[in-house]
C-alpha cells in the first residue's frame, strides 16, 4: 500500500503542538490571540441594556421621581391655572341651581307694607364707579325685620331699559368703601344666598324696577347699606343707600 508523506518529519508522541500563528496589525505572523475589543457603539449599546434591565428590577424609584418632577416653570404656571380657575368661579351665574324666589319676586309684600315690622329706608344716592349712562338713577330701598326674618324692597328709576341688575345687602356705609363687603348672616361663610341678601331684577321699558326678596333670618343692625350694580359688572356700582337704625 502506497503512503503520502509530506516533507515534514512525524510528530513523536508527547511533543507539544505550537499555536498556529495569527497575523498582526502589520500583517506579520505573531502567536498571541489578542482579545476581541469592542467598539464605543456597542459599548454604549451594553450600557443601556443594562439600564434598562436595572429600570426594570426595582431601580425605578429614581427614575419614577425624575418622571414626577415639576419643572422649574411649573410651580407658577399651577398657580396661574389656580388664578384663572377663581376667576372663572368669579364669573359663575350665581343664581345657578337656586330658587328664584330666594334673588327677589316683584309680586312679593313689599318691606315697608309688613304689618308689626321694624321698618328702615335709606335713598339713593350715586356712586363714582358708576358705568356710564346711570347718572339719572335714583329710588329708596326699605329693609323690615319682623317675627318671619327680614324682607328687602328696591324701587329704582333711571336704569337702562331691559338691562338686569343686582343688588346687596352691605355691611358697611356707603361713604366707607361705597360700601366694603357683602353682609353675611355667618362671616366667612357662603357668598350666595340665604348666608347674603340678593336681589335680581330687569328694568322696564321705562327704566325702572321694583323687586323684594325675603329671608328667614333677622339682620339685626349689621346690614347698613344697600348697593346696586349692573349683573355683569359688580366692580361698577351704580348707587348705595344708607338704612338708618
């Protein structure tokens, strides 16, 4: 039988096998395996994977509260939403949901025709906040306190004919603030009624109006003045009354 064989001498056995070279850089035969480098790519790939992976297996406090947080505009932008939301609530129909009795009902015994009452009047007088076109306003507002609480009537002439207006119980004068604040049954308490007195009424085709309105509490001296104002606008008073005690 006919054997190949090469011009290399055989191996005899227990003689250690050299590593085959690899080549270098510069294409030369070298025997050291040089380690696998990676490249920035992928090393920044195996980062992210494992952050990833830590995200995901309770490290997620962090980044939750990072998610979360307000950014340095947002404090003030929720205040301004606040603001805007107020003012929006300012702007409400407040007879909304409300028995329209409970604003004032010209059909209704007018205050100063209440048998056994206390009975107060107070005229008209102009106010400078006054919109223009009310320099003609004038009338009297009585307030009784008798066994059934209080009863309000406002008689005006002067007002922009079909235009609505409100008016409310003060509790200070008019020369004070044209008036200051709302009277309240319970300070602090409900801006709407029973807690204030409100009236709501449209003028004529001849610009007056004549409402009342009642209230099952009594308002003692406490409730000194009475304000009228066009619906839309309550900042431009029109006229206030003083009731004398």
């Amino acid at each position: 039988m006919n054997h190949h064989t090469s011009g290399r001498p055989p191996l005899r056995a227990g003689t250690p096998t050299a590593p085959a070279p690899f080549p270098g850089r510069d294409g030369a035969a070298t025997g050291v395996r040089r380690r696998p480098r990676l490249r920035p790519a992928a090393a920044c790939a195996a980062v992210a994977a494992t952050a990833a992976l830590l995200s995901g297996c309770g490290g997620d406090s962090s980044g939750h509260a990072s998610a979360h947080a307000e950014s340095p505009g947002s404090s003030s932008s929720s205040s301004s939403n606040s603001a805007k939301d107020k003012a929006g609530m300012d702007g409400m129909d407040e007879t909304e949901g409300m028995d329209d009795k409970a604003m004032g009902d010209p059909s209704a015994t007018p205050a100063d025709k209440i048998a056994d009452a206390e009975i107060t009047r107070g005229a008209f007088r102009l106010l400078d906040t006054r919109p223009p076109g009310m320099d003609d306003v004038k009338g009297t507002a009585w307030l009784a306190q008798h066994k059934d609480g209080t009863t309000v009537t406002v008689s005006l002439s002067g007002l922009k004919p079909g235009a609505a207006y409100m008016a409310h119980l003060h509790a200070q004068q008019c020369l004070d603030d044209n008036g200051g604040e709302h009277f309240q049954f319970k300070k602090g308490g409900a801006t709407t009624p029973p807690n204030e007195v409100h009236l709501m009424f449209k003028a004529g085709t001849s610009g007056k109006a004549v409402t009342t309105v009642n209230n099952t509490r009594k308002t003692g001296e406490d409730a000194v003045a009475l304000v009228v104002h066009p619906r839309e606008a309550m900042d431009n008073r029109i006229a206030c009354a003083d009731f004398e005690f």
